[in-house]
C-alpha cells in the first residue's frame, strides 16, 4: 500500500461529501486507501461516512467512535490504523481541488529521500463569503523548510499534508490530548527530516460557524499558541529549550508589532510582556529591536509632541 488517506470528521454534514469525492477522484499510479475516523457526529455525518464505504469497500475503511472523544486520540487511532508508506491527511470539512495531489505529493517524497514530509499551498476562504478567499501559504515560501522553521510558526495547511509513516515511530501518549491537532504532527515529523514544498494550490482550507479554531478570537488563539509552546517544549524533554523559548519570543514580538500597526496599544503591551517570557533576546530579536519596541510602547506615547519631534531630529 502506498498511501493512506486519512480522513477526520465531526458533524461534517454539508461537507464530508465533498471531501470524499475529492479523495476519490484522486489520478495516481499506486493503490491508496481510505481510512474515515468519524467521532460519534450527531448530525448525520456518521450515516453518510457508512454510505460511503459500502459504496467502495475495497477502499474505504471506518473507524467510528462509540462517544464523542473530542480529542486527538481521533487522529492517532487513524495514523496506526494506516498501512501506507505515506499518511496524507484531509478534515471533514476541507477538499482536494486537484486530482494529481497525491501523486505530485508521493513523487517528490520519493525523490527526496531526506524529507520526512511535504506539502503545498492551499486557498484558504470563509463559508459565509464574509471575507475574500486568500492562499494559505505566502509567496517567499522555501522548497525546503527545517525543524526550526516549524517552530517559529505553523505554516502548513492540514488538508496539504502528506507525511511518512511510522518516521516518528508510535503516536506519543501525549499528542492524543494536545490542545492543537497537526503543528505537533509537524513537529514530530520535523525532527526526522525536512519538509518539502509544492508551490501549487491544491486544497482549500475552509473557515466555518462550526469549526473549533474557526470561532476563536484572534486573543483566544494567541493564548492557545502560549499554551502551544509550553506544552510542546514539556513533551519534548526540554530537548530544544532553547530554540522553542525563543520562537515563543519571536511569535509574539511579531503580533506586537502587528497590534501596534493597528493602533491597538493594549494588546501590543499584552504580547510584548508575552514576548518577554521567553527567550527575549535571540537569533531573531536584537537587543536594539528589544529597546525600539519597548521605547514605541511605554515612552513615546506619553511623551509631549514637542518632545517627540526633538527627538526625531
């Protein structure tokens, strides 16, 4: 087997559909399976998933929760259930909009032997169109990304992940109940090897009433990115203490800056004593950008204007 397609569903029922027939009209040279992890939905997701897969029983199979785990054990129940080399991974709620996806996916891990992972660009947009749709990943990408860079931030869009089996060995006891479901993944893959890019949209990523992170406040995910951190670094061993301090850091002098653009000095202040609780001084963050912001934040505010024009000059 070389591939198992991982699907992870939960009251999906507007879109599971369209996330198999994405799965399904897939044009590969290989044989692939479909493994459904399906979380005791009440909405008729669960009806529709066994519709399926009496449809196409030599392909799909199902593995049904008997009560709602509401974790990440649904996901790690799935990846040892997967008999393929490669594990590529699909929400409920996301699609495929390209039929060569995992063929272009499994061509490059197979020419590249030192990645333990790849993945590509996805078009991110809002159910309701209350937004523009956008691509989830930015243009200045790299081809190849390190264990460093995931670290500094999760650029990778779930529905774009394929990754190698068992490189990780067993599923941590801990991932099952991680508050985030794939940057972990990413992580522990990271380790292995690099990560891949395909610079071609090949997904969407869809924002919806019904999705966890999608109902977030743009504060309650930044305090989920804190916990993130901290967790990730207690799991780990304090094995990379160092480096993941200094990501904290870095993540939250960036929404730092990004609140003081909007002219929102509250939240600034909040992520840069944020900031300060990691490694505040570091590859990425000199010591002048440490005093610069700080002298924007508590300083110049308050300073008279005739001051501040002096001290301009």
């Amino acid at each position: 087997m070389k591939v198992s397609v991982l699907v992870m569903t939960y009251n999906h029922v507007n879109f599971i559909a369209q996330a198999l027939d994405s799965v399904l009209m897939q044009e590969v040279d290989f044989e692939y399976e479909v493994l459904i992890s399906e979380d005791c939905s009440n909405d008729g997701t669960r009806e529709i998933v066994i519709e399926y897969q009496k449809r196409f029983p030599e392909k799909i199979r199902l593995l049904l929760s008997q009560k709602n785990l509401h974790s990440n054990e649904v996901v790690a129940r799935g990846i040892r259930a997967c008999q393929g080399k490669y594990i590529a991974l699909l929400d409920g709620d996301d699609y495929w909009t390209s039929p060569q996806k995992l063929q272009k996916q499994v061509d490059f891990l197979d020419n590249h032997p030192e990645c333990s992972m790849c993945f590509h660009n996805a078009t991110a947009f809002y159910e309701d169109g209350s937004k523009e749709p956008w691509t989830w990943t930015p243009e200045n990408q790299k081809e190849i990304s390190s264990f460093e860079d995931i670290l500094l931030g999760n650029f990778i869009a779930t529905c774009s992940t394929v990754f190698r089996n068992g490189i990780f060995g067993e599923v941590p006891v801990w991932y099952s109940f991680f508050p985030i479901t794939d940057w972990p993944l990413h992580i522990l893959n990271a380790e292995q090897g690099k990560i891949g890019y395909i610079s071609e949209v090949m997904g969407a990523y869809r924002y919806h009433r019904g999705g966890d992170y999608s109902l977030l406040s743009q504060e309650q995910k930044l305090r989920t990115t804190f916990n993130f951190y901290h967790l990730i670094n207690y799991n780990l061993g304090f094995r990379y203490d160092k480096i993941i301090k200094a990501a904290l850091s870095n993540y939250f002098y960036e929404w730092a800056e990004e609140y003081e653009k909007r002219g929102d000095l509250e939240q600034a202040k909040a992520c840069f004593k944020t900031y300060l609780t990691g490694k505040a001084i570091n590859k990425f963050i000199s010591p002048i950008k440490l005093v610069n912001m700080w002298l924007r934040l508590y300083v110049l505010p308050f300073m008279p204007i005739k001051n501040i024009l002096m001290a301009s000059k």
